[in-house]
C-alpha cells in the first residue's frame, strides 16, 4: 500500500462509518446507527459529529448521564458549535448538576453566534439557584429587554419578586400595512408611543401616543365620498396597566383626531377611548430533536370608542400551527386561523366571524411578512348590495419595537 492510500484509510473509514450510521438511524436501526458512530470514532476520534450523534441517541434512549458525556465530548471537538453546549447544559441541569449546566451555558458566549436571549434567561435561573445573586441580576435584567415576551415576561416577573425592576422610560412602536384582495385596497396603520413605567407589579405607565391609519380607497367631501378606514392621525395622552406583568393591558386614551380625507367638514375631532387588549403567544416542542414547534397565538381587544358614536368594539384572533426556525431569528409559522368580531351599535361591518390560514416569515425579532387566505361571514344582514358571505386575501408587513431606558442606575434592566 502506498504512503498515501495508508493516509487517506483513516478518512474512507470515518466516512464510511459514517454514512453506514446515518442510514441506519434513518431506518430507526438504533443500535446499528451506535455501533457505527462508534466506529466513526475509532477512525477519526478528532471529529465532533459521531459524539453528538450519540448523545442524541442516548438522550432519545432516556440515558441523561451518557448523553452529557458525548455532548461534553462534542462540545470540546466543536468550539464553534452553539446548539451542542446548549443541549449538553439543559441535560446537566435535568442531571442536578448546576455548575457544569452554568459553565456550558457560559461558554456560547465564545461561539460566532454568541449567547442568544433564551440562554441568558436560563443562565440567570442557574445565577439564582447558587445565590449568585449579582449575576443573576444582571442576567435577569438583561432578558427582561428581550423581543421575545416569552423571554421578557418571566425576566421582569422574576426582576419584580426581587423589587429591582425599576422606573423606565419606554418607547414602542408598531407598523402594520396590509393589503385585501376583496377591495383592492391597500391600508397603513401604525402607532408609536413614548411613556414612563414603574417596575411594580401591575407595571402602571404614562405615555404619549401617535396613531396613523389611512387606505387608498377611501375619499371624502361632495356626494361621491367613500371611506373604508378611519383615515385619521390621532395624537393622545393615555395611561394604562398590565396586572403582573401578564399578556392583558387596561388603558385609557385622550385625544383628537385629525381626518387625512381631502375636503372633510369638519377637520379635528375629540377622540377617547378606553378598554383592554390581550397579547399572548407559546411554542412548544411536542416531539423531542424536531425541527418544528406547535404554535399558539392569541390577540384580543375591547374598547369604548367616543368617536365612533359611542360604540364597543370587540375582537378575539386565535391561530394555531406549526413553527419551523427560531423565534428572533428566521422563522416560518404555517397556521390556521379562527376571529370574531362584534360591537354594541350592531353595525353590520363590526359583527362577522371568520376562518382560513397562512404563512408568516419572521426575520430576526422586529420583521413579519404574513399572507393569509379568509373567508367570512356578516353575524347580522349587511347593507344593500353587500353579499352576508365574503372571500379575501390579505397581505401584512409586521414591524414591531420596544426600548427600554432605566430611570435610576439601579433600575437597569
């Protein structure tokens, strides 16, 4: 044999090993796909992906101490290789064994990706179980201005049992221009407000509000005026809670309103309203390793509206799905939807249910692109010449922000 095929037999033999493995776990031939991986070793002991292939396998078997130690190999072999020392850290910490999860988590921080908002709120968890308190602060306080309410909300709960949430200037905002097929109808609607908010424990807050909506249909003044949106700017002072730090807020807003139609007669309006609104959404991996997450989002508003003739309008959305990707990062949710509409005047266009589906594209944790298909359903007999049963498409660009600046020092967060 020649000095080179004696080099090159090492590497045939892993790979070969190798794909012998993977086929075998892809026929569900456990034992086969550890017995190859092992063999993989042999040839190349250097190479990370067998010892990660066997941790999966014994983490999937239940043999939680063997699975840390071939992550444990993996993670050595892989210093760029994030999704490893994660995985190896939530076994220790299933194992009891706090500080070695506290030191795998602590070393994401050396991978290209870096510690992501997730892996500091689990770190701050671990932080406070060994009385780091001051670590646990700073942890806590930095996933407390996460993106991810699913990260934000245990942060600042967290924070709040602790008293040092703190007082924080707030600014947020939310752009949400979508166009219908059913009108043929493109709308913008957006909002920013700028506010103060106590750190306690129904986060009570004072704010100042821009709401913008305008569509490009709508027309105003002489006989031939048509408007299909409020086609408003509204400038407002309000003020409103959230009950520990929970998905519902309670507001109040006071305000006037300044119509964007061409020729209205009459320019500025009061506007108030007050009411409560529900955000909520949870991912869960219901199948151990997969690549995808059941999701459920929910949204839900109640409000008195002045303006609009002293009428209550109501909503409820539920959509239901499937999550491939990372929240914050990239992702693609596949959903159902359910929503129902209803007020207190009994306008027709305000009392419908609908029902239909779509996809979302999530780019990092401020972009959404959504499309949806809808069909829908008048609660109540429309007006002349509107049929009660309505099909339509719907295009949506989601941005979305919140930032968070301490008061005092000690506040931060």
């Amino acid at each position: 044999m020649s000095t080179a095929s004696a080099q090159d037999a090492p590497a045939d033999q892993y790979a070969s090993a190798m794909n012998v493995a993977y086929a075998a776990r892809q026929r569900g031939d456990t034992a086969a796909a550890r017995d190859y991986f092992a063999r993989a070793i042999a040839a190349d002991s250097s190479k990370s992906a067998p010892h990660i292939e066997l941790g999966y396998l014994a983490l999937a078997s239940g043999n939680k101490p063997s699975a840390a130690r071939w992550f444990g190999q993996g993670a050595a072999r892989a210093p760029e290789n994030a999704d490893v020392r994660r995985q190896l850290a939530y076994v220790l910490i299933d194992l009891g064994r706090t500080s070695e999860a506290i030191a795998a988590f602590e070393s994401i921080a050396t991978t290209p990706g870096g510690t992501t908002d997730r892996d500091r709120l689990a770190l701050a968890y671990l932080y406070d179980r060994v009385m780091r308190n001051a670590e646990a602060l700073t942890a806590f306080r930095t996933a407390s201005m996460s993106a991810d309410t699913a990260v934000a909300n245990p942060a600042r709960r967290a924070l709040r049992v602790k008293g040092t949430v703190g007082t924080v200037l707030f600014s947020e905002g939310y752009l949400a221009p979508f166009y219908q097929t059913r009108f043929d109808n493109a709308i913008g609607f957006g909002f920013v407000r700028h506010g103060i908010e106590s750190g306690s424990a129904w986060a009570p807050a004072a704010y100042s509000s821009l709401r913008v909506t305008r569509d490009s249909k709508s027309t105003g003044g002489g006989g031939q005026s048509r408007v299909l949106s409020d086609n408003a700017a509204i400038l407002a002072a309000g003020a409103r809670v959230r009950p520990w730090h929970g998905p519902v807020w309670l507001y109040a807003e006071a305000g006037g309103a300044y119509s964007l139609l061409t020729d209205d007669s009459l320019t500025w309006r009061r506007d108030i309203r007050t009411g409560a609104y529900l955000i909520a959404q949870d991912e869960r991996r219901v199948v151990r390793n997969a690549t995808w997450k059941l999701l459920t989002d929910v949204a839900a508003d109640v409000s008195y509206y002045e303006r609009f003739d002293k009428n209550v309008i109501g909503y409820a959305q539920l959509r239901e799905g499937v999550r491939f990707g990372t929240t914050g990062k990239l992702a693609l949710d596949i959903f159902g939807r359910g929503w129902l509409g209803y007020d207190s005047r009994g306008d027709f266009f305000n009392r419908a249910a609908e029902s239909g589906g779509g996809v979302a594209l999530r780019v990092g944790p401020h972009l959404v692109l959504l499309t949806e298909g809808i069909y829908g359903r008048f609660l109540k007999t429309p007006a002349a010449g509107v049929t009660r049963r309505y099909q339509d498409w719907r295009f949506t660009v989601v941005w979305g922000w919140r930032a968070l600046k301490p008061l005092h020092e000690e506040g931060a967060r």
